[in-house]
C-alpha cells in the first residue's frame, strides 16, 4: 500500500506522530535523518510495523506522498542556539522528489523566521515548486510528552500556521485526522513562537521553583509542603516541582543568536537549572558530613538515571553531571534504573545494582534522582542508610529531600 505520510526524522518528535497516525489508519513512512532514538518501547515499534508502518528505503519514496511532515532533531549548537542542520538536509532530500500539491509541514523546535526563510527557499529551489502556488507549507509546534498517559495526540489540541489561508487548510485538513482540535494561527511565525513560548514557560517555572528549594532549605522551610498548599489555589497558579536538573529534548530558547535581543528570564532560568546537578552534590557531600562520613570514598548509589519518570530516554539527564561531580569528589558510583542495562559516564562504565535493597543497604548514601514507578520508596527508605529525594517522592520524614 502506498504510504499517504512521510515522516523525514524518526527521532523525539518523528517517532510519535508516526505513531499516531498509524493510529489513525494513516499509511505511514518514515525517513531517518540521523542516529536518532525516540522514547517508544520496542513493543510500541513492534505494533506500528505491523500496523503498516515501514522505514523508507530510498529517498525517492518521499515523493509518493502527499503529505510531509520534517520532524528532524534540532539540538542545541556550539553557540547555544539550536542547530538545523539535520532540519536543512531533510528539506534538501524532499525538495528533489516532491511532487506539486504535497503539503509540507515542519514540527521541528526552531527560531521564528525558519520555516520561511530557510525552509521555503530550500524547497522551492531544490523542486522548482513555488510554496504557496505548487505545494503548501506550514508550521506545527510539536507537542509531545513521553509517558504522559492523560494526553496524548488525539485530545492535545495542534496549533497550525501556514504560509496562506491555503496552506493552513491543508496542513488542517491533515491533523484533523490525528486530533479533536486543530488550532489555526496567524501564519507560521506566531506558530514557531508558540513553540518557543512553551518550551521557555517549562524552563521558566521550573527555575522558579527550583530557587525556592534551595532558599527553602536554607530558610527550614518544607518546600513541598508549600507547593502542596499553592496548588490549591484555583487561580493564577500553576504547581512545577523541584529536581537535580533539567533535562529532556527540548531546548530553551532566548534568541539572540536570531534577533540580536536576550529574553533575559529565559538565560536566567538557564542558568538557575544549570547549577541544580552541583546543588545536588553538594547537598550529598553535607548530608555524608553531618552523619560522620567524607565524599572521598563514599559509596553513592543514584536511583534512576533517565531524564523523565518511566522512560529510557537520558537525553541531557541531570544524572550524568551528579555522576562526574560525585566522582571528583573521589566518591564511588553505582545506579540503579529499570530502564537502563548499562551507563557510561566519561567513558567509564559504572556498576549497574541488580537487587536495588541489597545496594541501599550496603550504600553509604541513596540519592533518588527519577521517580520511576517501580520504586518502592516507603521500601527503600528503610533499607537506605542515608537516602536524599530529589523529587520529593518519599513520604514525608521518610528521607532527606532536596
């Protein structure tokens, strides 16, 4: 059967819109950019292929289609703006099969401006199409969170901006068919910046109360029984909660490197995020002081070493730094995490715990790092001989939280 969707880059962003309009009865292919991995299970994947999901063999399947959606990965660059070189050779790749009428749609994180100043240029000149007359082009900020179960492609509302009325339609026309609500912008600068509005909301809110946890304990103060109290609040409020550090696949964006202006919250919540893995460590190092023991030689065993609960993903995971840091301080570091078989930490692998009790015990401090669901924490809590929560996940009293 001839596939009616092409998804160029099976990464984060890729791998779930395939999923979902295989979902939707959509034959799909898909097109790598790169070395890419997503958060799907080998089951998931299992049930697309034979749900007719297939990997293209050849560029030239891209122009069998009619729609097109880049979903290539944009990591952060040497300047600490994002790269879009994955994004640029994709669009050079369809742009020499694209046929006239294919809708185009771009959900990759980008700065405003790209779908029409480095996107259409790529397109037209590699197919001879002119957007907008031949072909229709859109934005569509991506909009996934891996693991979240309440929200999924179907009930999250797509926000679409084309460039004309035209383009919107089509690119309408085709999430329609993915989800209950297609939301249309202006055109595709207001929809790369809802993007980026987004992604800088998380990385705010989470800086936020990632400095309240550390003037929290300065103050004696129980930080996540104030934020338990706040959340009852039914308005102007929104709870976010403490951690090691950010991580993830989205990037925060403060622009300068496009507009010549810093979005001056935006760099300050980098940097707020950026100090929490040391935050961290340090708060390890006290904790072993004040119960007799120093760092050097310390046996610390890290919980979970994925960026999010629940997943094997550990792109930019916290964990990673908290291991470097422990380990300069002559600490030696083991983990545990059900999704995770083996991790490498400056090229070095670390001793994985396989009986998680047994290890606590034997440990001179647990730090828990993700709350996966497996956890026993009112378990562990009695096993460790010192445990530090950085999600706040123990009952309260239990462990020494962040």
């Amino acid at each position: 059967m001839p596939a009616d969707l092409a998804v160029i880059g099976l990464g984060p962003y890729g791998l779930p819109l395939a999923q979902a309009a295989v979902a939707a009865g959509i034959p799909t292919l898909g097109y790598r950019t790169g070395p890419e991995s997503g958060s799907l299970s080998p089951a998931e994947l299992r049930r697309m292929l034979a749900a007719g999901f297939r990997h293209a063999t050849s560029p030239a399947e891209l122009g069998r289609v009619r729609t097109a959606v880049i979903c290539a990965p944009t990591p952060r660059g040497a300047d600490g703006g994002l790269d879009l070189t994955q994004v640029e050779a994709a669009a050079r790749t369809l742009a020499g099969r694209m046929r006239p009428h294919t809708t185009v749609v771009l959900e990759s994180p980008v700065p405003p401006g790209t779908t029409e100043e480095l996107l259409r240029p790529l397109l037209e000149e590699g197919s001879g199409l002119r957007a907008g007359r031949d072909f229709h082009l859109a934005y569509s900020p991506s909009r996934v969170d891996p693991g979240n179960r309440d929200f999924t492609p179907a009930n999250t509302p797509k926000v679409i901006g084309g460039l004309t009325p035209a383009c919107t339609e089509s690119a309408a026309a085709f999430y329609a068919r993915l989800t209950d609500k297609v939301v249309r912008a202006r055109g595709p600068r207001e929809a790369e910046t809802v993007q980026v509005l987004e992604t800088n909301f998380r990385h705010v809110n989470i800086a936020l109360v990632n400095e309240m946890a550390v003037l929290c304990h300065d103050l004696g103060v129980d930080l996540w029984d104030v934020i338990r109290c706040a959340e009852t609040k039914p308005f102007g409020f929104h709870a976010f909660r403490p951690g090691p550090g950010v991580g993830g696949h989205s990037v925060p964006q403060d622009l300068t490197g496009h507009t010549g202006r810093t979005l001056r919250m935006v760099e300050l919540a980098q940097q707020v995020n950026h100090q929490m893995p040391r935050y961290v460590v340090q708060r390890a190092a006290t904790l072993l002081n004040e119960h007799g023991k120093s760092a050097r030689g310390a046996r610390v065993l890290l919980l979970g070493v994925t960026y999010k609960a629940d997943l094997a993903d550990q792109q930019s995971t916290p964990a990673e730094e908290v291991a470097v840091r422990l380990m300069s301080l002559g600490a030696s570091v083991s983990y545990h995490d059900p999704h995770i078989p083996s991790w490498t930490v400056l090229d070095r692998p670390l001793p994985r715990a396989d009986s998680l009790y047994e290890a606590a015990a034997d440990a001179d401090l647990t730090i828990l790092l993700q709350q996966h669901r497996t956890y026993d924490l009112q378990g562990l809590s009695v096993k460790a001989q010192l445990l530090l929560d950085t999600r706040g996940a123990t009952p309260t009293g239990a462990a020494h939280r962040l």
